[in-house]
C-alpha cells in the first residue's frame, strides 16, 4: 500500500480538487484506493458523529465506502480549539493512525489531504509535516501563484521534508504571470532540487460562486430571482460611477455581480442591460418600484443589504477562490486541467505509484 500525501503551503490551494482528479486517474488505472483528510475544517454531522464535509463530498464521488468519519477522524470544531488552548491534551495523530491503519487495509493507495500549511494542527499532535514523516510518504504540493514569496515556501518546504518532497504543482497562475513562472521560478526551483510537474492556470469556472452563496455572505435579503439561487458567478463589478463608464464596464466583465447603491436606479438599469448573474444593493432604502419590478419581470436576482458597497463588496471577496469544490463541472474543468497541464505519469511515479 503506498501512502500518497497531497499538501501544500498556503491554504486554499486546490487540494481537494486535485485529490479528486488523482483518485478519479487511479480509480480508471484499476487501483484501490481510500483517502483521507488530517484535519477536518469544514464540519458536518450530529452530536459526537462528526465528519469533514469535504470529506463526504470526495467519498461520494469516488465511491469510497469507508466511513465518513473515519476519513477525517480529527474534526476541529470551536470546542476542541477552546478546550486544546485549556490545556487539554489532544493527541490528534493517534486518532488519524489507528484510522489509517484500518481504512488503508486492502488499498493499493492511500490519498491523504494535508491542512492549509505544514505546521496547522501543531497544537492538537498532529500536522501535514508530522504526517509526512509518521507514513514515511512522499508528498506533492500544489500552491497558488500569487507572488515570488511562494518561492520562498516552496524551498522551506524542500529543506524540512528533503527527499520526501516528490514535487510541486504551482496553481492559477495568471496569462499575465505564466512567462515569468515558466522562464524564471521553474529553472531556479529545478536547480535547487525542487519538481515542478506543472503550471495550472488559473480557471475562474473553478472559482465561481453561486447567487446562494453570495447572498449567505453578506446576510442580504433576497427581493427577486428566489429560482436562480444556483447560478454561478464569475466576476464582480461595483457599480458607483457614472452610467457611461458603468455601462463600459459592465458590458467588458461577463457572468457577473453587480454591487451599487439601492438608490442607483440607472446603474441598475445599465446592469441589466448586460451580462449580470445577480444584483447586490446595498443601503438602508430599497430600491424604487419600477427598477425592482423590471428586474423582477427579468427573474434576476437580487439581493438587499444594509451594509455600504465597500463594506459588501469586502464581504463578497472574502469567499471568491475559498469556496469548497462540491460541482460535478469543476471536477470535470479539473481534470481536464490536470490532464493538460501536469506531468501526472512523472507524478506517480515520483510518489512510487507504477502504471497497472
């Protein structure tokens, strides 16, 4: 059994979605394969039966039959934190062991999801470091690009795992940025010892979010379009400028939300004219009758809060790109993405894992 851990440097990196795309690989390879997670964040469940819901999400679509709570047997609610800070003693690589050593019987590979970093979950016993070494495995890591700094992560990474870093997959990289990572990071990664087995771009499909979750982010009522709730989002434009250089702009960014004032009713109308998903109006006064009932007639959805536009548009960007894979089509834009871009034969390989 060859345990295959799947980790990274900075939270919300694509782990999960990797995981999936490597387990669905596997899976058509002819293997047997079981995952799990190291720490479990976003929670789920009843009572002492708790599980980590991407968890769930990943043993539905592999078709795992292991128990959900055995696949993230560290669960990290709020009471745990409080009472760990107490000084409870909490041996969380215990608990993981004695599940892994039962979930991994009969596999050929284990998937084991790290956490945000290398050191979360320190105060609980347990960590993706403290993983890594505990099943000897040899771990990938994909981040996003966000500046060089991830260079710098990158190589401390190599200089605490040393061999037992198969290699780095560098995620969302911008058109913009590709050359630079392509003719610059890569060679001077690969001359200090570092794998690079692929440069991913980045994918706004994957970082959609839906009319819901929007909505659920500010705490806004809903005035219109209650059956689009699932309509995903890609872009977001605020709308607190003149209505020729609202319309320019609105007419430029596709599949978008717009954020204005309640008491904008020509920005609402220019909006509506265009690509726009959902409406987010904010302010004490709603909107005046005649653009409400226009929207309304269209089905589009919007939303009423009491914030400022700053302020809901801050709330709004807290959530792009940190939303869990839980779409059957970002798990297909994903494997295409991983099929196209990443060196998945050298990354099995690297991690020990031959051809059927």
């Amino acid at each position: 059994m060859i345990p295959f851990f799947i980790g990274s440097t900075n939270g919300y990196s694509g782990k999960t979605l990797l995981s999936t795309v490597l387990g669905r690989m596997l899976l058509e390879q002819g293997y047997k394969i079981g995952y799990m997670r190291i720490i479990g964040k976003s929670v789920g469940g009843r009572g002492t039966t708790l599980y980590d819901v991407d968890a769930a999400f990943i043993k539905e679509v592999l078709g795992i039959t292991d128990p959900v709570e055995k696949m993230s047997p560290v669960v990290l609610t709020h009471d745990l934190r409080v009472s760990v800070l107490k000084g409870k003693d909490f041996d969380g690589m215990a608990l993981f062991r004695n599940a892994y050593d039962q979930l991994s019987a009969g596999k050929d590979v284990m998937i084991v999801s790290g956490a945000a970093n290398l050191y979360e979950g320190l105060t609980m016993r347990i960590s993706s470091l403290i993983t890594i070494k505990a099943l000897n495995a040899k771990a990938v890591l994909i981040d996003p690009y966000r500046d060089e700094v991830c260079v710098d992560c990158i190589l401390s990474a190599k200089e605490l795992l040393g061999d037992r870093l198969a290699g780095i997959i560098i995620n969302r990289v911008t058109t913009d940025d590709r050359d630079f990572v392509v003719n610059e990071i890569i060679p001077y990664l690969t001359k200090r010892g570092v794998r690079v087995f692929g440069v991913v771009p980045r994918e706004m499909a994957l970082e959609s979010v839906s009319v819901r979750q929007i909505m659920d982010a500010v705490g806004g009522e809903m005035l219109s379009g209650q059956h689009k709730l699932d309509d995903l989002v890609e872009n977001l434009v605020v709308g607190a400028m003149d209505v020729e250089n609202a319309l320019k702009n609105f007419i430029k960014s596709k599949n978008k939300a717009v954020i204005t004032g309640a008491n904008r009713g020509d920005i609402i109308i220019a909006a509506l004219e265009t690509s726009t998903r959902c409406l987010v109006l904010t302010g004490d006064i709603l909107p005046n009758e005649i653009v409400l009932g226009r929207a309304q007639s269209m089905g589009m959805p919007v939303i009423h809060v009491k914030y400022d536009t700053l302020t809901t548009l801050s709330k709004i960007e807290s959530i792009i790109g940190k939303v869990r894979i839980a779409r059957n089509d970002q798990i297909k834009k994903g494997y295409e993405l991983i099929t196209k871009y990443v060196d998945v034969k050298g990354l099995f390989t690297s991690v020990g894992i031959r051809g059927k």
